[in-house]
C-alpha cells in the first residue's frame, strides 16, 4: 500500500534538518537581531522535525490496512 504520511514525514524531516543545521551553524547575528532576536531557522527547522516525528508515529500507530478480496464464491 502506498501510504503519503511517509512521504510528507520524509519531506518534512529533510527540510527541517536542513534549517536546524542552518540555524545552528549559518544564522548569523545580524540575521537573529533583525528577527527581533529569534532565531527563526532554527525554530521553524526543530517545528518541522517534529511535525515530520508526529506523521511517523501517526503511521505506525494506525497503519493503513488492505481490504481482503471479495469472496464471489468457487470458480465455474
């Protein structure tokens, strides 16, 4: 089955990751005093990872169940 949960976790942790790292490493201060001291990479980064965390276990916890195939009976 194809489950789109696993696809916006994967999107979402993938750009989360890279704004947490840019937040970390990159921001510089000038770019924090102007966001009115927050750092808003490295905010907006940790929020997606755990959206991205929320879909995961949203996919685990109830995951996707295939119907059986209809029973028509024997073969004729």
């Amino acid at each position: 089955m194809f489950d789109i949960r696993l696809i916006v976790a994967l999107l979402m942790g993938v750009y989360g990751l890279v704004l947490t790292v840019l937040g970390i490493a990159f921001t510089p201060d000038e770019q924090i005093a102007r966001s009115a001291n927050v750092n808003i990479n490295l905010w907006a980064g940790i929020g997606m990872l755990a959206v991205a965390a929320a879909f995961i276990a949203w996919a685990r916890l109830r995951p996707l169940k295939v119907p059986p195939p209809p029973d028509d009976g024997p073969p004729q």
